[in-house]
C-alpha cells in the first residue's frame, strides 16, 4: 500500500505553521507520539523549575509567611483569571477550586435553589445520556437530594426539543468525552434561557481545547478540569466559572473558610463572601495550583501568534488530516468515524471504532499502537452498556503535535492493522485501567 | 535578668534525645526557629527530589500510563493506609481525599441520615463555640440544608453535660486550634454512643502530633489535614476515616468517578464503592499527594524509634520547658498561658496572651518575634468577638525542633519586650494574613 498521508507534505506544513516553534515549551517524550493530550496535558518545561522553586524557597525557606509573601492566598484566583482569558470570561469571574465534580456539585445545588425550592413546575435536570458519566452522578446525587429529576437525551441533537417548561437546569460538556461531538453554546444556551432553564456547560474537553465566549454566550455555569487541555499535571485542581448577573444570588453547600467574606476573622459566623471567591471552600493544594499556573501560562503563550482561534485553527487541519487518514485505511479495513466528521461541529480529539471482525480486537490494537509509541487511549462504547463496538480516542491538540506527526501515527496504526499485530499475546491482556 | 532557661541544660537535653537525628530529614530555615509546625509543616529533605522524579518522569515522561504504571490511582489509598498507622486505624479504613472540610461536610451528612432523616427526635449537632471556624462553618451548612440544629458549649468541660437525646452527632477537634485544649477522645467518644449520638473527631492538631487510637476508642468518623503535622505542603489534600462497622451502611453526597463502585466501567448509573473508597469524589492532585506521601513517610521513619508514643514525649517535654520560660517572663511582664499547664490536657502547641497595655500589641509583638527569627503565629483572642485579648501561638514540633531551640526562642521573647521592640514602626503594620 502506498503511505495514506504525504509526509513530505505534512513536513511542509510544519515549516509554514507559526504555532510549530511553541511545541518547544513542553517536554514530549523521545520517540513518541503522545495523543492523549485530551485526558492528561503533557509537561510544560517550566513547569519543574516552577515546582522546585514553590517547594524549596517558598514552602522550604519562606514557610507559612510564603501565604502573603508569595501570593498563595490569592493564586487560585490568578489562575482563575488566566483562566477566564482562554474561556471568554472576565476578571474574578472564574477561580480555581477543588475539583471539576465538586465544582459541578456547588453550581447544581446553586442552579436548583435559584429555580426554586419547591420543584412542583420546574423539575428536570436535561442532559444527555452520553455527557460524562461522573457530570450524571452529581446530577443523579442533586435529584436524589432534593426531588429534582434527571432527564436523558439519547442524541445530542435532541437537547432543543426536549427543552420544556419542567427543565430547571440543561446540564451539557460541550464537546463529548467519547464522540468529540461540539454542541451550539450559544444557540443552546439561548433556547435554554427561552424556555427559562439555566445551562450549565462543563468545559473540560474545551477550555485550552477551542475558543469560548462564556460571556457572548450568556452562559450561567461553567466547570472545567485543569490537567487536560490546560496541562496542569494529573489531578490538576478544577474550575467554576459563575455569570456575574447571578453570582451574588446564589450559596452553595461547601461553607469552607475561603468562601466565607471575612477568611481571617476567624468568627463563628457564616457569610459567603462576594462574587467567584465564594465559591472556594477549604486551602487549595498549592503545589499542584503551581504547576496549574505553569500549564495555563504555556498555552497563554500562544496570544500573541493569534491565540484560542489559531490553536483551534491548527488542531481542525490536524484532525481533518486524521480523519483523512481514517477513511483512506478505511477501504481496506473495517473501520468507522464516530466523531463529526465536518471540523466545526468536532471538538479537538477523533474517536473511531473498528467494526466487523476487529471490533472485539479494539483495547489490543490500541496496546499496540502505544507499544509503537503512539499513545490514543480507550474508551467504552456504550453508556447504556449494550453492545455498541468500543472507541480508539486520538486527542489532536495544536501546540504539541505536528502535522508529521499525525501521518506517522496513521502509518503505524495501518500496519498494526496489516501485520494482525493485536494478535500478539502481550496485547492481548485486560484492560486495567484508561 | 538572668537566661530564662539554662541553656547549656538544654544542650544536654538535646545530646540524650534519641529522636535529634531525625531532624536532618528536614529543611529547616537556616538561623530561624520555626514554631508554626501546627499551621504548615516544614519541609522534608526528600519531598522536592521525589516531586522531580513524579514531574518528569511519570507525568514528563509516561504521561498517561502513570495511573497503572506509578501508581497514581491507588496512591490516595497507599498514603490512607500509611496515615491510618499515625491514627490507631487499620488497612482500607482512612483515605485521602478532597479538604478537610469537605470531608467533613461528608462525614457530616452520613452521620446524619444514619440518625435518620426525620430529625424530630435528635436534631442538635452539638460542638463547641471555640471549635475551628471552619468546621463550625460546615456544621451551620449542613443544618441549613437538613434541618439540624447546631448547639455551642462556651467551654470544651461543658460538651459532657450537654450530651442529652436530642444530639445527634457530636463535632469537636480533638486538639483546640488556638489553646491546644485536647478532648479526652476516649471518654467524650464512650458517653457520647451511651446518649446515642455519633461523634466526628477533626483531627487537624493532632493527627501526627500525638498518639491516636480511632479503633480503639471506638470513634464513628475521622478527618483531618495534611498540611500540618503531616508535613504535606501549603494546601497538601485532607483524609476521611469512617469506623468499619458504619462505613459500608453509610454515602454522602459527593458522587464523583472515584466514590463509584466501577470507576472504569464508565457507566451512567452511580453506584457507591464499598468501604473508604467510596468516601473519593474526583481525580485527586497527585503532585500534592505525592508531596503528603513524604511528609508522613518522614514522621514514620520515629517508629523505630517509638513513634507517635516518642513524638509525644518529647513534644511534652518540649511544651513544658516553653511554659515554664512563660511562667518565668510572667514575673516581669503581663502575660498569661492559654494552654492547658498540664500536659496531658495539651495538644502540640502552646498559646499565650499578653495582657494590660501589652494586649494592644499582641499582633506587633509577633511581628518583632518573627524579624527575629523566631517564627509564631498569631490568632484573633475570641470566637465570640468580644474583645478578649489576641492570642500567639507557639507550635513544638518533636521531629523538627531542640530543647536548646525553646531556650532561644524565650530569649528572643525576652528581648522584644524588654527592649519594647514592638513599638518600632514596621512591626506596627496591619495584619494581612495569619
């Protein structure tokens, strides 16, 4: 078979791409083509210097005064603001907190007290069954807790006609952790409005992913993960972003000493502080903040050569090149596209699925595509646990990868396909953990 | 006036102290004496070159597969099991998860349902008006949302007398914040489960500071810090031990990937895990983690030694001759001792007040300490907001300080109110942060 991609063609493209000389800022690893950026960012540089620095002078030398003197008190709403820049929003809108699932925790309960208590006209929380499975807990927690009812879509597409006079919240990640699928903000946020729901959007497969107008769209809610796409490092700490029309209407439960409005007064009392910060609730981990900032810092860079547009640019042609290279080993092996196949209606990664014979095959082909040093990852098929094939995920993200890269990524995963090599004992193995 | 303490006694003191080598294994500021132990803990030699081997090379260089590979995944369980050996809990009972305070706001809301979501019988949590703020804070959330009452004692001698049938869950740090009151857990445990509440100990003061027996004193739920006596780092996460007998009958609201029962199954139903597990919320931070796991690897390394029996000795020891430096500077000047005289009713801390025209100065006579070298803190006098006087705090860490470093720090106390030090300009600033 000839090569699916021109290499020749993608290296030029390399050369002509002005965000290319950023790629410098991270450390990839030698050999290896790391496309899983969409479930853990790999390292900035300057991230261990940064650590080392926060561990040895401020925690090390500076100890507890490191508090004022090297601004922990108020990195979580640095960040934040750093944040906001990548996201639409403005300053002290968005801070950094806990992680994506509390954060979800406090602006559902926040959401559904606003809606009112007494649920008898507006019950439903509408989401999709397909959102994130740990999003559905917390929203199955809240309706548990408070006689709200969970409302699921089966297709994305379906969210505008399922809105109705019952729905309380919309509760939507805007690109699909599996599919890639990227909803309408704007148009579903407004329908939603119209039909007096509030919409909450879980961001965490698009901040640093694609651009977002949280303020254009007139969004109320957003959550996102900080080692994603932000390349915080694993577990990165969270996100909450409120629309300012709203946040001083609202308490969450969390009543921790850095919501309250006076932190250091040390009083008995409880009064939730003014604006994002109320919804901080104990001492953030500083450590893991610090490498937060570093991530967000890295991919702040980018401003100058055009930003969230030329990134999201950049990372449609690479997935549009992937996807290219799909349908090219597609007419010799069974393989399907489950993400969007048009580059504005995908988010930053492309899942497929191997039908046929194959599919049973799917978690040992990935293992033998990271064994070639191309790393995608693995996801169930089916949330309703049916028998739909599982997903290869390929995460396509501007600043790290090159065009060459994802040729060469094709070229390996075509000869997994062609030499069988998912029949090889060691791939065979079960699947611990993704 | 003559030395406060004989120094050269201390010496000696120092010279037999079987624990002295263990303060090499950590950082401490050179020329200071660090008595904040209590509020951050300083830091272990190891920490920083273990964060550079987890950032470059399982996050730098593995990425992804760091979840199986290094263990990441099951590293909030391996530090629980590692703290539960500090606690008097066993294997799989305690793990580290989310803050303090969230974990308490779990805790919180199990023991709740389990006295049954019909309050009208036992309706009170019962603490005490000078528990730490923030637990209070949690406590008055959980009432708000739950209908629970919350009732103060004015003093820790009053909780056995208030112990009545309509309590429903006793909340108290074993170890006050500011005196260093420690709570006969033992005894408040017994009487509290013969009145039929639960009883949820904080034990951000002593956990690591002072032997804890969770099991055997039959406690029904745990949490506590890590940035202090565990010397995790600024903001290091909090852990969650619940009692064997209820943690499987027991959830909280909190329902992240990590509490589900199959955290890879990625399915859309929430179900939560058996045991501690099921106490997870989110993706934990692991360079945070990562940064505990060497705080408490370090104060494990006493157990050889005697471990927490020894720390506690040698704390005693410490406290005391502190406390008898006080009771002589009280000759000359208006001071007195908050903390308890005697050291079995005493955490790991003392606290002091200065009184008569001295009082006003309080946060000035810190400040002049710590220019000094001498690092304390300083803590608003009253919960109530009456205008006792303010309080400094003073943390005797066993690992980390010499006896000879007490008599110093006396000295230095000495000197700034001989001298008035307290009165110069830059001491007389504002507090920021404490």
């Amino acid at each position: 078979m000839n090569p699916l991609i021109n290499r020749d063609w993608c290296l030029e493209l390399d050369r002509f791409d002005a965000l290319s000389p950023l790629r410098d800022l991270y450390t990839l690893p030698f050999g290896q083509i790391y496309l899983n950026g969409n479930s853990l960012g790999p390292l900035p540089k300057e991230t261990s210097n940064r650590l080392i620095h926060v561990i040895r002078d401020e925690w090390g030398a500076d100890l507890v005064k490191s508090w004022n003197s090297a601004g922990w008190i108020d990195l979580a709403q640095k960040i934040g603001n750093k944040i906001a820049r990548l996201v639409g929003a403005g300053e002290n809108e968005l801070i950094v907190a806990d992680s994506t699932s509390i954060n979800l925790y406090k602006a559902l309960y926040s959401a559904l007290k606003i809606q009112g208590v007494n649920l008898s006209t507006r019950q439903i929380i509408l989401s999709e069954v397909d959102n994130f499975p740990s999003d559905l807990y917390m929203a199955r927690s809240i309706c548990h807790d408070y006689g709200a009812k969970l409302q699921l879509v089966d297709d994305p597409g379906q969210i505008e006609t399922a809105l109705s006079q019952q729905v309380a919240i919309v509760l939507l990640t805007e690109v699909n952790y599996r599919s890639a699928y990227l909803h309408d903000m704007r148009r579903i946020t407004y329908l939603a409005h119209e039909a007096g729901a509030l919409v909450i959007w879980d961001l965490s497969h698009s901040a640093g992913a694609l651009p977002i107008d949280l303020m254009g769209c007139d969004v109320d809610f957003a959550v996102g993960c900080g080692y994603k796409f932000l390349c915080g490092g694993p577990g990165a700490p969270g996100f909450i972003w409120i629309n300012p029309r709203l946040v001083d209407k609202l308490s969450h439960p969390l009543w921790g000493w850095l919501s309250h409005n006076e932190p250091f007064s040390f009083s008995t009392g409880y009064t939730q502080a003014a604006g994002i910060r109320g919804y901080q609730c104990g001492t953030p981990p500083i450590l893991s903040l610090a490498a937060l900032e570093m991530g967000v810092d890295t991919l702040l860079q980018a401003e100058p050569l055009g930003g969230m547009e030329k990134i999201r640019e950049k990372a449609q042609k690479l997935a549009d090149l992937f996807i290219a290279g799909i349908n090219g080993l597609g007419k010799d092996f069974d393989i399907s596209l489950v993400s969007p196949e048009t580059a504005e209606n995908r988010g930053c990664h492309v899942s497929i699925q191997l039908k046929g014979n194959l599919a049973q095959h799917s978690y040992a082909v990935m293992q033998a595509l990271i064994a070639r040093g191309v790393t995608g990852d693995f996801r169930t098929g089916d949330p309703k646990q049916s028998r739909q094939p599982d997903i290869l995920r390929f995460g396509l993200t501007a600043l790290t990868l090159r065009f060459v890269d994802v040729a060469d990524a094709l070229e390996h995963l075509k000869q997994v396909l062609k030499k069988q090599e998912w029949q090889l004992p060691q791939y065979q193995k079960k699947r611990k953990v993704t």
